[in-house]
C-alpha cells in the first residue's frame, strides 16, 4: 500500500514538473467530429474514410498559406475556387496571416469555415526561396492488433505502410495495407491485399499537373467525380459548396473508388483542360451461370475486406475502365465547367428486377456522363450550380452483348431506363441538377441554401454531391443552414433539410420523405474553453416491419442531444467532458455516453499522452453512440458503443524530432454486461519519419 | 407597472385554457411568407394582421391587396386586402379576406388598432368578424371573436411579440392560437426573426426568418418552420410608395404554396 501512495505521489509530482509548459495541438472541428458521428449513426453505408484520411494527411503535412501560393493553399480541398484566390490575393497584398481570426474577416470565409481549416494550416512566416530544389520523404509505418475473446473475421493484424516522396516537381508516394485477416503473400499479388502508387510531376506553366498511377477527381458540384462525397452529408458544414476541382494523387486506403491510369491538368484555375483515363479493378458481387461462366454482376461490394470466401471470389472481380475529360474557364467572378466521362465494365450489371427498389437500378456495361457547372459571386454572395446526365447502356455491350437477359420482362410494363428497354435513351429519367447559395450579408451571418434533383435513374459511379442518402439517384431535397454569431463569444447554428425519395429503396417499398434538422449553440469565451450544445434530429420513413401485405410506412426518428466541455488549464493539459444521448422513436430506445478525454504534452520531453474513459449505456443497436478518438497518424477512429459498455484508450506521442515520431495506443472495449458481450482490446504501433 | 402585470396576466391566463379545432385561417402577407410567418414581432404592413402591437410602429397609411395559392390549387386560394391608416395616439387597421370557391366559402374581417403604452410597449387588439358558407344543405356560420398581442423592445435592436388569437375559445368552436417571437435587428438591412406558434390540438411550430436587403430596392427573405415543416423564400422589391412582395412555402408532401402582395405606402 505504501509503495502504492508513494508512486501516486511521485505521478503526480512528475506531472506538475512537466505540465507548464507549451503546445496546444489542433485537433480536428469539434463540429466535424459531431457530425461524423452523427452521419455513422444514421446511415448504414457511410464510410468517411477516404475524406477522413485526406484531412489526416494534411494535418501530417499543414499548408503554409502564407506562402500566397494558390497550388499550396488549394490543398485545402474544401476550400472552393473563390476562396483560395481571396486568401492568396489577401496575403500578396497585405502580407503573412498572423492569426486566425483575420481569415475569418475575408470576403467568403467565416469562422466556421476558419475553425475547420485550422488544423491543417501553418502561419509560420515564409523563408526566402533559395536556388537548390529540396527533398523530403515521409514514411509512414502502422501495425495495429485486435483481440477478443470470440473469434471474428475482424480480429488479427492491419499493417500500413504510406511512403511519399517530394523532390521539386517531382513526387511520388506509395500505400501498401493489410486488413486484419487478409494474407500477406506474393503468390499472385504483391504482397499486401491492397497497393496503391502514383508518379506526380507538378509544373509552373501551361502544363499544370500529371499523375500516373492512381488518383482522385473532383469536379464541379460533384454530380459526376468527387472524391471527397461524404462531406456531402454534413448538414451543418460551413458551406454547401463542393471544393475547388482538382485531380489529386490517392493516397486512401478506401481500395475502390479510386482511379488508376494517367491523369493530364492544363492551364489554371480560370482556364484549363482535365484529362484522365482510368482502368481499375474493384470488387463486385458476381453472377455465374450452371458451368460457373461469369455472366454479369449483381452488385459493388465496398469495404476492402477480404477474409472469407464470398469476400475473396468479389475482389477485383470487376474492371471499371473510364475516361474523362473536364474543361474550365472563367473570370474573377464567374467561374464555369462542362465534365464528360465515359465508362465501360468488364461484366454486365444485371439487377435483380423482381426487387422494385431495382427497376430504376443501373444495368448494362456502359456508362456516359455529361455535366455543365456554373459558380458565381462576389464575396458576400456566392452562386453555384451543376446539371448533369448519366446514359445507361442497354445489355448490348462487347461482354454482355449475346446475353439474354434472365430476369427481362416481357410484359411490357417495364419502366424507361430498365434492362429490358433495349436501344432508348431516357433522358427525362437519367438526369440531376444541384444549386445553391452561400450568403454572407454580415460579418455575424452566414446563410447557406441548396436544391437538389437527382432523378432514379440517374447513375453515376463517382459521384459526391450533397445529398442525405447513398448512391447517386433517387432523392429530391431543399436544406439550408444559418450561422449566426448571436452574441460576443456565442455562436450558433442551425440547419434543416426536407427530402423526398421518389422511388422505393432498401427498406422502402413506396416513395418516402425524410428530414434533419440540426441546432448547435457554442459558448467560446476564450480561447481556452469551450461549452458546446448541439440537438439534431433525423426523421425518415421506412416500411413497418411486423406487418405482412402492402406495407405501411412508419417514420423512425433518431434526436441526439450532445454536450462538450473542453478546456485548457494549462498550456499543454486538455480537458474534455462529454454527455450524449439519443432518442429513437416510435422505439422508445434510448441511449446515453458519458465521456473525459485527457490530453497532455510536457515540456522536458517531447511526449504527448491521450487519454479517454467512457461510459455508455443504450437500449439497443438503433440507439447506439459513436465517440470520435484521437487516433495514430494517418487514421481516424470512431468506435460505435451500445448496450452496456466501456471504452477506454491510452494513447502516446514520441516526437523525438522533426524527422521521427512514434505513436502508441492501447485500448478496450468492455461488453462483458451484454449477453454474448466481449473484452475487446486493440494495440497500435506506428512510426513516421521525415527525412 | 401595475398595468403591464395585469395585461400579461391577461395574456398568460388565455393561453392557458386555449383548446380545440384546427388553424382556420390563412395568413396574409407574401413578406411574411417569405420568412415562413416568422414575423410575430416584425415591423411591417401585413405584420399588423399577426400581431395588432405592431400597428403602433406603421410609420404611414398604407393600403395593400393579397393573393395566395395554396398548393397551386385555385380552387384553394385566399384573395385579401387590408388598409392602416396611421392616425395618432391609435391607428386603424381593417382587413378583410376571401378563402375558397362558389361551392365553400369564408370571409374573414377584422378591425383593429393598437396603442403605445410607453416607449417600449405596444398592445394591439383587433375584432374579427368571420362568416363561412357552404352549397347545398350546408349550414352557414358565422363567428365574432377578437385577438391580441403585444410587443416590447428590449434592446433597441431585439423586440420580442406575443399574440393570442381567439380566446373566446370555450365559448365558440373556432380554434385558438398563441405566438411568441423575437426581432432581432443584426444591422442595418438585416434582421433574424424567431417565433414559437402554438394552435390547438396542433403541434408546436418553430419558425425563423431571415430579411437581407441586398439592395437599396430589393429585399431578400427565408424562413423556415417546423410543423408542417417547410422551406420558405421570398422577394421584395420597392420603388418610391409602391413595394411588391412574392413568397413561396415548399412541403415536401404538398408542394408549393405561393403568395403575391402589392402594397401602396401614403407617405
């Protein structure tokens, strides 16, 4: 026992001798962290992991905006055109930014979109350039374990290698992974499950960029190509304005909504041309006929894994090939684009049309896509706009040309756009057009509005636009959002959005209506505490489950009331509380989480140490909470809790200099109080180093 | 002070016994529409009719003519025309509206005015008068009730409004209304607006709006409410004492209902 008092003793003396000292890291918005979560919680299919890892890479690698350069500050992909030249023409004239509250008086920025910036930005004033090109490498080396006392495809070894390489205009980079499960073997792969590369060359004149190897586009609104689309789901983001277009190089571990070819970027930001072609192999749901001939596919499998056997027979099943072309051209305030694509299958898709969710589903092998986009304003209001259609092919294509189709009707009654409608173009039904407007008409408010058509039949494979559901089609909606700063220090937000799913969908056999609407208060007297209040709710008809016959529609409504308590009590000690709870009706189910993040750097050593234990209590899966955590270098983690649950983790930071830092995690998941229920734990291990 | 008290309690007392039938009456104003109604405590012409206490703010007469279409059906429309003549200490407001077709049919009339009780204070009350006929062998019914509100600065740029409509409620079978909102001025050619609307036997709507004038002449509105939920924009033009309005309401199950006002200022 006395050994016991005297090492707490010595603990805590250790801490008060290395607390005073300095450093507040940035940590990703607090809204965008509630909003993740939220975003998981009500939809089934999202998976913000490429967007979430392109905003962890930039935090390994801050954009100096004080260089003025638009290239550097474009990196900040949810910037749009408009305010990458505004903050680059403010720096050219006025000199570096000092801090962040001057950005968030320029025309088309405000403190919402400031605070989301913040940490993926550096203020360090620039050096003079000097004539040697420099180099710099980063490598990146993760291995993370799970245990638990079942046995499960998701325990095992994730082992991540990320590599990138700069030397003047040249760079290159590299991502090698292996989910837990999957086998590490050279026996007709390249080891790893999933690899990716690009070359990229970036030049000064009129050849803009060019990538080979695998990348990712942004265009437009996204109603075609964004890499970036689950963003589109965040209600109360600082603005409904997709980011600047851009093709970039992929550095995801998401393994299939990527492009692998060569991509060609001419000319600026107000004139240019953007040509790609592609040709990857992603994972798909096959069909064979009686002597195992492949016949089609049924459906895109997402998520990477490949452990069991259905997972091993879908992977790379599929040769997605697409080429794409994007024109440009604009003035300082007008700003416009017309995007095509063309995209060919190695397989069919044969929907499965006694489902008729499936009737408006895309089938054949062929895809053309065409949009035109339009962005225009001045600073305190902003205007943007794309219109789009994306043409099926018939079942006439190369691979699925002689093929009948078995499931085609012969009735007659098959609606336009289905299988069985040989040779036609639909138009009326393939097409999709979004608008909106981000006003500014004071300093203290900031207005956003956005409407938006999909039609069913409109498919495209890549798209990112804003919307509340999955896919590309089917949905009709109006949101917009305000962002007021009521009083000094007190910010608030509110956001809705009313959407009609004209079609019937997974869960909905008739056309059904949904709507969010989310209210957040922020009280931020300085810039060392924070109190945060945020209320959504998110409303959506599904068909009853009990009943039999016609089904009846009912409307299931999830309310999530969260809390945040963060402060700084010293320089480098964060203190976070937190206390959510949801509300799922006509259920009645509820849950609650109780959640204290600690984060601590010292000053004698350069050591990092994050801390969280959590308490959740919820009445079933519906009802279940997500807590976002502070995670290793190029990951993020948003672990989901329900029933009776604890969650803690301890994670620490080795920063030795700026060349090498290591990281640690530990963490658990006790869910032994439920039936069936687990001791979950996980390690993770990483190193970075810069040369 | 004593008075004041007594008036709230007057107001708070109603608002505790309001009970039954549904909202009856459409309201008037594409301006108001243009920020989904919100406008409980909003200085304007055909605000008046939303809450009377704001009569007490109309800087000069005025005469205006409504028409509103209700989920674009004609048959469903609502033809309205109102006039404020801004005599001192008490001005005098009249309105009177058409709702229906030949077959159903309700005029709606009301005469109100309103007073300043102290430089922050206002109260308004108007009486109505509605009639509602029906072809065939329908009954034809007729009601008189009346409605009040009252309005207060708190700062100069906030104002906050109650109105209270019918409550004669246990004595006829018209429904009853509470609203409750605030103005709040951010700056000049700007204000936010928030109201709480309670009908009987009807869920409680929340309301806000937005007014931007981007122009010296043109005027931006938007709004949204909650029960039924619905998106509401809206345009303003002025030019010299004439000042035309459009609004819309979007529902994503009924559609658009959309609504024009014209209105002439006496200055």
């Amino acid at each position: 026992m006395e050994n016991q008092i005297s090492f707490r003793i010595t603990f805590a003396i250790l801490l008060m001798v290395l607390i005073p000292c300095h450093l507040l890291c940035q940590e990703e918005s607090i809204a965008l962290r509630e909003s993740v979560e939220e975003i998981l919680a009500l939809s089934e299919d999202a998976d913000p992991a490429a967007m979430l890892e392109e905003m962890e890479g930039l935090k390994e690698s801050p954009v100096s905006i004080n260089t003025g350069d638009e290239k550097e500050i474009s990196r900040l992909f949810f910037l749009s055109e408009f305010q990458v030249i505004v903050l680059a023409d403010h720096i050219r004239k006025n000199g570096s930014v000092v801090t962040l509250y001057e950005l968030a008086l320029l025309p088309a920025f405000d403190r919402n979109t400031v605070l989301l910036m913040a940490p993926y930005i550096s203020l360090e004033p620039v050096a003079p350039k000097g004539g040697k090109s420099y180099s710099r490498t980063l490598v990146t080396m993760t291995a993370s374990a799970r245990f638990s006392g079942n046995e499960n495809g998701t325990e095992g070894l994730r082992s991540l290698l990320k590599m990138k390489h700069e030397q003047g205009s040249f760079s290159f980079g590299l991502t090698a992974e292996n989910d837990p499960g999957e086998l590490f073997t050279l026996k007709n792969g390249p080891g790893t499950d999933f690899l990716s590369g690009y070359i990229e060359y970036e030049g000064k004149g009129f050849i803009n960029r060019i990538i080979a190897g695998d990348f990712a586009v942004r265009a437009g609104e996204g109603l075609l190509f964004n890499s970036s689309q689950w963003l589109g789901s965040w209600l109360s983001s600082p603005s409904f304005m997709s980011g600047r277009s851009t093709v970039a190089p992929y550095t995801s571990t998401e393994e299939n909504s990527y492009f692998r070819g060569i991509s060609l970027t001419f000319g600026n930001m107000n004139t240019g041309v953007i040509l790609f072609a592609s040709s990857n192999r992603i994972d798909a749901r096959i069909q064979f006929t009686d002597d195992s001939t492949a016949t089609g596919v049924s459906n895109l499998v997402r998520g990477g894994i490949h452990i069991t056997e259905s997972q091993l027979e879908a992977r790379n099943s599929l040769t997605e090939t697409v080429t794409g072309l994007r024109l440009i051209a604009g003035a300082e305030k007008v700003r416009g684009g017309v995007t095509a694509s063309a995209t060919w299958f190695s397989l069919p898709f044969i929907p499965d049309l006694t489902e008729p969710e499936n009737l408006h589903a895309f089938a054949g092998d062929r895809l053309l896509n065409l949009a035109a986009d339009i962005r225009a304003g001045t600073g305190s209001v902003l205007f943007f706009a794309e219109a789009g259609i994306g043409l099926a092919s018939p079942l006439t294509g190369s691979a699925g040309g002689d093929l009948s189709d078995p499931q085609a009707d012969t009735t007659g009654t098959d609606p336009p756009g289905s299988v069985s409608t040989v040779g036609e173009m639909n138009i009326s039904d393939s097409w999709a057009a979004t608008a909106g407007l981000r006003a500014k008409p004071s300093g203290r408010v900031t207005f956003n509005i956005l409407t938006r058509h999909y039609s069913p039949g409109y498919h495209a494979f890549h798209s990112g636009a804003f919307r509340a559901g999955s896919g590309s089609g089917n949905e009709t909606g109006v949101a917009a959002s305000l962002h007021i700063e009521a009083a000094r220090h007190l910010f608030i937000t509110a956001a809705a959005d009313h959407y009609r799913i004209p079609w019937p969908r997974y869960r909905s056999s008739s056309p059904s209506y949904g709507s969010r609407i989310e209210i957040k208060g922020e009280y931020q007297p300085g810039d060392d505490i924070l109190l945060r209040l945020a209320w959504t709710s998110s409303s959506r008809e599904y068909d009853a489950a009990t009943e039999t016959g016609t089904a009846r529609s009912v409307t299931h409504t999830r309310q999530h009331l969260g809390f945040v308590f963060d402060i700084c009590p010293a320089g480098t000690l964060r203190l976070t509380t937190r206390a959510s709870a949801s509300i799922i009706t006509p259920s009645g189910e509820k849950g609650y989480l109780l959640c204290q993040d600690f984060s601590c750097s010292f000053r004698a050593i350069p050591l990092k140490l994050w801390f969280r234990y959590a308490l959740c209590s919820t009445g079933g899966w519906d009802s279940r909470l997500y807590a976002w955590e502070n995670d290793l270098l190029s990951s993020f983690s948003v672990p989901s809790l329900s029933g009776e649950m604890t969650r803690s983790y301890i994670m620490l930071s080795w920063k030795h200099n700026d060349h090498i830092e290591v990281r640690l995690k530990y963490g658990f998941t006790d869910g032994t109080n439920n039936p069936g229920g687990t001791f979950r734990q996980e390690v993770k291990g990483q190193v970075r180093i810069g040369f | 002070m004593l008075r004041w008290n007594a008036v709230l309690l007057l107001l708070f007392c109603h608002a505790a016994g309001l009970n039954a039938g549904e909202p009856l009456f459409v309201p008037h104003g594409a301006g108001a529409m243009g920020m989904a109604f919100s406008v409980t405590a909003t200085p304007g012409h055909w605000n008046c009719f939303h809450n009377q206490a704001l009569l007490a703010t109309v800087p000069s007469s005025g005469f205006s003519v409504g028409l509103e279409n209700r989920f674009m059906i004609p048959a469903l429309s609502s033809k309205a025309v109102s006039g404020i003549l801004a005599c001192r200490p008490a001005p005098l407001a009249l309105v009177a509206t058409h709702y229906g077709n030949a077959d159903y049919f309700r005029i709606f009339t009301g005469l109100g005015s309103a007073v300043k009780i102290s430089n922050s204070i206002s109260l308004g009350v108007q009486v109505d008068y509605i009639s509602e006929r029906g072809a065939g062998e329908y009954r034809d019914v007729s009601h008189v009730t009346f409605e009040t509100g009252v309005t207060c600065l708190i700062p100069p740029a906030l104002t906050v409004g109650v109105h209270l409509f019918n409550p004669l409620a246990p004595m006829n079978t018209l429904p009853s209304s509470i609203d409750a909102g605030l103005n709040w001025t951010q700056s000049e050619g700007l204000f936010l607006t928030l109201t709480g609307s309670k009908a009987s036997n009807e869920p409680l709507s929340v309301q806000c709006g937005i007014s931007w004038d981007v122009m010296q002449r043109l005027t931006l509105r938007t709004g949204y409410m909650s029960s039924p939920s619905a998106f509401a924009f809206g345009i303003g033009f002025k030019s010299g004492s004439l000042q035309a309005d459009t609004g819309f309401l979007l529902n994503s199950m009924t559609g658009v209902t959309s609504s024009v006002s014209i209105t002439w200022l006496i200055k």
